[in-house]
C-alpha cells in the first residue's frame, strides 16, 4: 500500500504559509460574561483583496479585529493567521505575524510624546536590527507612501490634523512592510473630500504593494469604491460575505436596510455617476 505524500507548506522566510489565507476565522465564539457577542462566526479573508466589515452597533465588528490580531482571546473557535493558530502560536510565530501585520486603529494610538517620524520608526526599532540611521530613513519613506508632506515627520500629534493623523498611523502600519493592514473605521472623523482622497490611497497602496486589507467600516462611499467584497455581522454571525452589488439583492433585514436605504442608494448612485464621467 502506497503511502500518501504530506501536503507541501510554502513557508516563507518568517515561517508563514504562502498558500494559506491571510485570515481564517472558524466558529469564533466572544462573550463578555453573559453577553455573546459571535456565535459561531465564520469568515475567510482571500490574499489580496480589500474586504468590508460592517454590522450595527454592538455587533462585534472590533471585538473580531482584536480577537485576530491577539488583543483579545477567543472564547471558542479558531483563528489562523498566515496558517498560524493564533492561541496557540510560538512566540517566534506570533512576532512573524506581527511582521507581516500592519494595524490602523480608529483614533490612530500614535505615542503623542513622540514625533510622526519616531511614532514610524517604533516597530522598526523592535522588530528589526537595522541602523537607527536606516530605519530614520525607511520611516521618511512611509511618511512620503501616506501622502504626508516631509516637514510632517517632525510633528507631534497633537500638532496634526485628524486626517494627518490617519495618515501618520498609516505610515506606522506600513512600517514593517506587512502583507495585511486591518484598518479600524479609516475614514471615520473625516470630511467627505478627506475620506474620498484616503479611499484613493489605501486602494492604490493596495494594487502596488500587493496588500491584502481587512477594513471595517461604516462609510458607505468606501464599501462602493475600495472594496472587493464586504462581510456584514448580524446574529452573531457573518451572515453574508459577497461584493455591494450582491448584497444589494439580499432579503435579510439589516442588509437591505443598509445598503438599500437613502444612505445607500446615495452612494450606489455616486458610484454609477463616477463610472460614467471616467
């Protein structure tokens, strides 16, 4: 009897699997006390696409993100990150993922006692052993990739303006030239002009850095224009996971309310009218 051949592992230099998904999240159980937040949430993030995560208020969009990127232990379930289960990663594993792994929080958490250009270096100076000299330089570099002007690198954040501020974070995340960025409500606190010109950038650091993008949101004018497909939680669950067009045609609820109601349609129309001026 012959026996089967192991599947082959793609490992790359950090010991992440290259064919596995970026994120695989398999029957996630969250509570806090008596409150469950997932039952059983189910979701796949595909590498290279630019994925929406929406939901109501309260229903866990956050809780997941920090659940994946380990700020939060699931309560069941499994989350596997690179092909890494994250509760039971090495150390060594869990510093490969956060190599790969670039996090925009929603109200940036820069280190408002340092500069943009030493917020940028932080993860650099910890997870790297190159100059201060070369990461001083890489961080100039990230600063200019965020659409922020030089002079920018010498401010503290309290001196920025709340787009500066996402810009300067987004810096920080790109520091570590990740293969993934979750980014947390973007574009939330932002003008429309604001918004729209982050939609820009984070699409097009997706096409020329090959980024994979886990982003949650509640900006219609972003799931129309950026996204590849959008998961929407209710129930406490993932109850859909397709692009806006399908889930326009969706008959639960929430879904038609959300992406069918004034607020919605407004933006399909945008879209469409954006489509026909190109």
């Amino acid at each position: 009897m012959v026996e089967p051949r192991p599947a082959i592992v793609d490992l790359d230099e950090d010991g992440l699997d290259d064919n596995a998904p970026p994120v695989e999240v398999i029957d996630l159980i969250s509570q806090f006390g008596d409150n469950v937040v997932h039952d059983h949430l189910n979701l796949t993030v595909n590498r290279g696409e630019v994925l929406g995560v929406v939901g109501g208020s309260g229903s866990g969009k956050s809780v997941l993100l920090n659940s994946i990127i380990g700020l939060k232990r699931p309560d069941g379930g499994t989350i596997r990150v690179f092909g890494h289960d994250v509760n039971d990663a090495t150390r060594k594993e869990m510093k490969a993922i956060e190599r790969s792994s670039g996090v925009l929080f929603q109200q940036g958490a820069l280190f408002s006692a340092l500069t943009v250009k030493e917020n940028v270096a932080a993860p650099m100076f910890e997870h790297t052993e190159l100059s201060k000299a070369e990461i001083y330089d890489l961080a100039e570099l990230k600063i200019a990739l965020s659409g922020l002007p030089p002079r920018a690198g010498g401010l503290k954040p309290s001196e920025l303006s709340g787009g500066m501020i996402k810009r300067a974070a987004l810096a920080r995340a790109l520091a570590l030239d990740p293969q993934m960025l979750f980014l947390d409500e973007p574009t939330s606190g932002l003008d429309p002009i604001g918004a729209a010109a982050f939609d820009e950038l984070i699409a097009d650091l997706t096409r020329s850095l090959g980024l994979t993008v886990f982003m949650i949101t509640h900006d219609l004018d972003s799931l129309y224009t950026i996204t590849d497909r959008v998961a929407v939680i209710a129930d406490k669950k993932v109850t859909a996971v397709a692009p806006v067009e399908e889930l326009e045609l969706s008959e639960h609820p929430w879904i038609r309310d959300y992406f069918m109601g004034p607020r919605g349609r407004a933006a399909q129309s945008a879209k469409t009218r954006a489509g026909q001026t190109v």
